[in-house]
C-alpha cells in the first residue's frame, strides 16, 4: 500500500480489480491516483490503447480499464514505444511518490510528519470526479495538486455528491435544463476507508433528534489525499442520507446540516484516521464549525473555554472569497438555537456568549455568519486578491470598530493556478524545449520565463493556430453528436458551432451565469457588435459557455438573453454557446480561443483563475479591473475594460464600460489581430503581446507562488507545538 493510514488499524480498499495484461498491469494503480490528470505522457498510456473509448468513457481510465479490449491491451504489450513511454512514467511516478528532494521537505526538514487540513465545499480536480460548481472548486484542487507537488503534508476533506452538479441542456427558447447526474461510484477514483473487520468506518454527528453516520472515500491527489464524506448509510433516514449528494441547497436546514457535517464531521473523520493536525485552512466560511468543534474538544479535557478559544485561534486559517456582504453564509438564529443549543452548555458559555461568537445584524434581523466565525476563530485571515483585500476589510471593519479599516487584520494571497494542469500539451512540450530542464519545478519564477523570448514566433503561432482548430472541431463534433442523437432543432446546431471559422479571431467567455459577471455586456449594443462581427476581411468570433445554478432565475434568464443573440441569423454563425461548461471544456476553451474576455461589475470578481488559464496559454485577456487582472495587467500584456476606480451608478457603469469595450475591440484588438502580416505572414505584434502575457503572468499566478505563501500563514500552526498536543487527544 502507498499510503498507509496513520490508524494502521485501518485500509483503503480497492473494490475493482482490472484484468490487465500483466506487464502493462500498473495502469490499474495509475487509474486511482489523480497525478495522471496533470502528467500527459501518463494520460497518453490511456488514450494510446484505444482513442474512441477514451472519449467515449469521458476520460476516465478506470471505466476505460474495465472496458478495454484484450486485443488492444495486448496490442500495446507489443508496441517498442509505448513500452519505453510506460517505463518512463511510472519510474516519474515511483519517484514522485517518495517526495525526498520535494520544496518542502528541504526547505522544512522538520516539519515534514506534521499534517495541514485543508477544508472545502467542493473540489474541482477533473470532470470525472465532478465535486465541483465553479472557481471555488477548481482552485481547491488545484491547492491539492501544488501541496502535492511541493511536498506540503496536507489533507483534504470535501463530500463525495453522487449527484454532482448538474449537467446542463438548452433548450430552443435558450432555457437551461438540468440534467440529472449520477456518479458511478465503483467506476470514480475514490475508494473506501475500512476497518480491520472489513466493514467501512463510520463517524457520526449529532443533528437534532438524531445521529447522522458518515463514511469516508479516500482519493489520491498525487501524494496528497483527499477525504470525501458520504452520508449513504444504511441506518441514515432517506434524507439525511441525501444530505451530502449535492451541492449548495437554498434550503437553509440542509444547508446548515451540510456544513455541520463538513465542519464536525470532517473533524471527527480526520481524528478517526489517526490525523492529529497542526494547521486547519478553511476555504471558505462553510467549514467554520471545525473550530467550535476543537474548541469543544479542549474543553472536555478540561481546559476553560477563553483559553481554549485562544489555542485553537493560533492554528487556524481563514480564506474569504466573497466580495458582497449578500453572499456570505450566515444562518438565521432560530436555526442555530435549533442545530446548537445543546453545545453551548458543553463549551461551559451562555447562548448569548455563543452568538457573540459570530453575531451580524442585518436589516431583517440577526444573523450567525459563517465568516465571523471563521474570522473570529482564525489566526490568519486572508481575502484572494489585493482589490479584494480591500473590499474585505471595509466589509468586516466593523469586527474592530477601533481600529482603521487599513489596518483590518486580513491580508490578501491572489489565487493562482496549477501551472501543468492548465497548460496545453503542445505547449508544454514547447516550454520544455526552451525553457530549460526543470522549468516546471521553478514555475513561480520569473526568471525562467525570461526566455519565453527565445521561442521562434512561428513556432508559438503554429501551437496556437493548432489549439484553435481543436477547439472548433470539439464544438463540430459536439453539435454532431447532438444533432444525431439528442433531437436538436437545426437553429440550435448552428448556435454550437458548426459556422466557426477556424481562422478568425476568436473570443472566448466562459464562467458562471451569475448577473454581476454580466455575460450580456457585450450584447448590449447589438448593432455595433455586428458590425464588428461581420467586417470583410476581419471576421470576429465569440464563444459562450456556462451554467447558471438551478435556483437562480435571473442567471438563467441571462443564459437565455445570451442564447436568443446567439440564434439571431444576422450573427451569421459568429456567436456561439456551448453547453455544459465543466473543466473538460475550459480546457479546450481557454487554450483554444485568441482573447478571453471578462466583464464582472467591479469589485464583485474576488478573484478570478479563468483568465490565468488563458493566460498562460498565450491567449490575450482583455477584463475590466477586478480581482487579479488588476495587478497583472501592465499595458502591454492584454487589455483593460474601464479604469481602475470604484463603481458608480451600476447603470451608468455598464454603460460606460459596455462603450470602452467596443472602442477598444474595434480599434485595437481586431485591427492588431489583423494587422498587415509580414512576408512570414505572422501577426508579429499579436505575437509579442502573447509572449509578453505569458512571460509576466505565468510566474505571477501559479499555485506555486501561491502556495508558498500560504506556507507562510501555515507556518505559526506547524511550529506551535502547545497546540498540537493539546488537539490530539
Ligand atoms: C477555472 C474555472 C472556473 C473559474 O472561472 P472564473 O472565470 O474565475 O470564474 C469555473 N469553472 C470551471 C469549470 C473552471 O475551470
């Protein structure tokens, strides 16, 4: 076994076994470690078996094991190269796994057997495991592949959602439907925590008038697990056993419930592991009840609550990514009279003294917010971006009403993304080619991007016409598929795609339909957008995707308004949705297009990672100054939509910015792209600002700058060792 439990009484089992032709047999192994999801020559052991069956299983190489033919298994067995391939990744692997030269283990040689907890809703690693609804997922698991690849000794614990977010249809009318989902368990990268008996462990959670009974899955993320929480247990009610199938319910009881058991059970499952952790990181405020459980915890051993309030503060972590007080999770009180009134006598204090702990007002009454707690009970609290830095500290300022707002304990680490993830591979192995050996372990350094310069334009140019062309054989195939098989009018064939011009600049704009990103900006003058669109000679392209949650009306009237454009026959082709945005298609989307745009109504974007994405692959962002385009634009590197000053009237803003948009696509953007072309017939200039985005902002946003300094934050925990001995019991 890799990865031994630190309860040794325990074991992951592996319910499915592959029948593999024995010297290809450890791609069976492979298939339960994430770490090929970031490795492409790992990916490629699957796919060169046999492509259609990739795609086919959706890129999931355990349903793809399972379904492979022995023919083709035995096939490879014979090919030279696939087995000199296969060598190389597992020897990469073997060596990976054993972490010796990793960044932490020699920076930190003495920290190396402690544990971090890292907490979060969802978890975004790949579309086969979809725990995810957007940004907030997908950067946890990007945190969990860079923890991984730096060696830090952390731990996740998330919920296994068996029902998944949603996978979205549109209708003709440009409604969105959504799909049910259900995740084949024994075919999903997760496996089950056992006791020496053979039966699963179970933790369990009061909630009102019962205990819930929880098992726990392990994933491995590379050489950093992942605990997944699963209420489907026999002896659950049917609804408590519903309670962790899916996420972020409008519903405050199973709300409230869900985060009961995240913070608590999570806890209470880490413990039961054998974990005993000197840093807890809660992303977001939705795991804060972990820190009333350990104080709790203290207490039963005896120590008064203020000083146990204080030992757990020291090692906890706090990130908010929520820049308006409207969207932050907070529980009426008669709700937390209902869910806690039996823990405040166990923690020794008053009701009172209890909602002090987390008190709100709000216009319609008091509220026990999520982040005050969090705030309150953490060390360290950190907003994703210096705008968002900002706006948080204004926002809580009044947690320390004596104190100026700049000096609001809540500093800011920008989000990042995870570097191999994100990168196309042609791309990669271009980097590999002239950034030198080892770039990808100093990609947070801008030194080694220095000589992004040195790649010849045709060659960066020959990648990039190359991504696109996949893109739109993707949204081809896609509207194919759909048009043989799902019964779509042929309006909506043509609203997938199949009018794209591989070779005309394309716009990319991917992201949750939540009205503040305003999808409908650059709608907003039709007539000038056609005109723009439709020029001879300079066709201009845009690619909508993305999901509006369930319940939220406006977000789905604005995939509608989106659609209804995209329809219109004037656009001749030229606009086009793609449905069901999920990490599989921002792929394609942010490695494929030629400009990402991003339209949020500032300062609502916290931070934003779509555009780091499209970054890093060369593609051109052109956003209004919000989350952390504002600190890596420099005038040369993209573009910016509107100044970087606080919003007025909203009205007057989308205005405003709706008119810098156009100018600035029609007189800068379209025309650069366009540009008389040298007798190379390379867009030079276009290439040099690809060169120049790359250059300044792949280092800047990596989770491995990232990481690092949250390694800073984690730091105090690690070396507390008061607070360690006092947390395992
Ligand atoms: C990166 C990513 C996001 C976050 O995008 P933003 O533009 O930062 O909101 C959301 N969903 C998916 C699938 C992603 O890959």
């Amino acid at each position: 076994m890799d990865f031994p439990l630190p309860d040794s009484t325990l074991y992951v089992d592996t319910p499915v076994h592959f029948d593999l032709p024995r010297r290809i047999n450890r791609l069976g192994k492979l298939a339960y470690n994430m770490w090929w999801t970031w490795h492409p020559e790992a990916l490629r052991l699957f796919l060169q078996i046999d492509r259609d069956l990739w795609e086919k299983t959706y890129h999931n190489p355990i349903a793809f094991l399972q379904q492979a033919s022995r023919v083709q298994l035995n096939a490879v067995t014979q090919n030279r190269y696939y087995l000199e391939s296969y060598d190389r990744v597992f020897s990469t692997f073997d060596r990976y796994l054993k972490a010796d030269g990793s960044w932490f283990r020699t920076t930190y040689p003495d920290l190396a057997g402690k544990t971090i907890a890292y907490f979060s809703m969802e978890f975004g690693m790949h579309e086969i495991l979809p725990i995810y609804a957007g940004g907030l997922g997908v950067l946890s698991g990007d945190h969990l592949k860079e923890a991984s690849d730096l060696g830090l000794p952390l731990v996740g614990v998330g919920f296994l959602y068996t029902h998944g977010y949603f996978s979205q249809r549109i209708t003709e009318d440009g409604w969105q439907e959504a799909r049910p989902f259900e995740l084949n368990v024994d075919e999903a990268p997760v496996r089950p925590v056992m006791m020496e008996n053979g039966q699963p462990l179970e933790v369990s959670v009061h909630l009102p008038q019962r205990d819930v009974k929880l098992r726990v899955w392990q994933v491995l993320v590379g050489r950093v697990p992942l605990y997944l929480l699963d209420s489907r247990v026999p002896g659950n009610t049917p609804a408590d056993q519903n309670l962790t199938t899916r996420l972020y319910s409008g519903n405050p009881e199973v709300r409230i419930s869900q985060e009961i058991l995240l913070g608590i059970g999570g806890l209470r499952a880490l413990r039961a592991l054998g974990y005993s952790p000197s840093v807890w990181h809660m992303n977001e405020g939705h795991s804060a009840f972990l820190a009333l459980e350990r104080t709790r915890e203290l207490v039963e051993q005896g120590i008064p609550f203020q000083r146990a309030l204080e030992m757990v503060r020291v090692n906890n972590v706090f990130t908010t990514h929520t820049p308006v007080p409207a969207g932050n999770d907070e529980f009426p009180t008669w709700l937390i009279d209902k869910y806690f009134a039996d823990l405040w006598p166990q923690l020794g204090i008053s009701r009172d003294e209890f909602m002090d702990l987390a008190r709100c007002e709000r216009h319609w009454g008091e509220a026990f917010s999520m982040p005050v707690l969090a705030i309150r009970l953490s060390e360290h609290c950190n907003a994703v971006s210096e705008l968002h830095g900002h706006v948080t500290r204004k926002m809580w300022h009044f947690l320390w009403p004596n104190r100026k707002v700049d000096d609001v304990p809540i500093t800011h680490i920008t989000n990042g993304i995870h570097t191999s993830t994100w990168l196309a591979r042609r791309l990669h192995l271009l980097f590999d080619r002239y950034l030198g050996d080892g770039w990808l372990e100093k990609a947070d350094d801008p030194q080694i991007w220095e000589r992004i310069n040195d790649i010849p334009d045709a060659e960066l140019w020959a990648v990039r016409l190359h991504l696109k062309r996949k893109l739109v054989l993707y949204a081809t195939e896609k509207a194919r598929r759909q048009w043989m098989h799902d019964g779509i009018h042929p309006v909506q064939v043509i609203a997938s795609g199949v009018l794209l011009d591989p070779y005309a600049l394309t716009i990319g704009f991917a992201r949750r339909f939540a009205p503040y990103k305003r999808a409908n900006l650059v709608l907003r003058d039709f007539d000038r957008l056609l005109r723009i669109l439709n020029k001879a000679n300079m066709p201009v392209q845009i690619i909508f995707a993305g999901k509006s949650h369930p319940d939220n009306e406006p977000g789905k009237l604005l995939i509608q308004e989106v659609y209804r454009a995209v329809k219109k026959a004037e656009n001749g082709g030229r606009l086009v949705f793609l449905e069901d945005y999920d990490m599989n298609l921002a792929r394609y989307m942010v490695q494929g297009v030629d400009v990402w745009l991003n339209t949020p109504r500032r300062p609502n974007e916290a931070s934003g990672t779509s555009g780091q994405k499209a970054a890093l692959n060369g593609v051109l962002n052109f956003s209004v100054l919000d989350g952390w385009w504002r600190e890596g634009y420099n005038g040369r590197n993209g573009w910016a939509i509107g100044e970087d000053v606080d919003p007025v009237d909203p009205a007057v803003q989308d205005e405003a910015d709706a008119r810098d948009l156009y100018d600035t696509l029609e007189n800068e953007i379209v025309p650069l792209y366009y540009k008389e072309r040298s007798g190379s017939g390379l867009p030079t200039e276009w290439i040099a600002r690809m060169k120049e985005a790359i250059r300044t902002l792949g280092p800047q946003f990596s989770t491995r700058r990232m990481l690092k300094e949250y390694t800073q934050l984690y730091l105090t925990g690690l070396k507390d060792t008061e607070g360690e001995s006092a947390g395992s019991s």
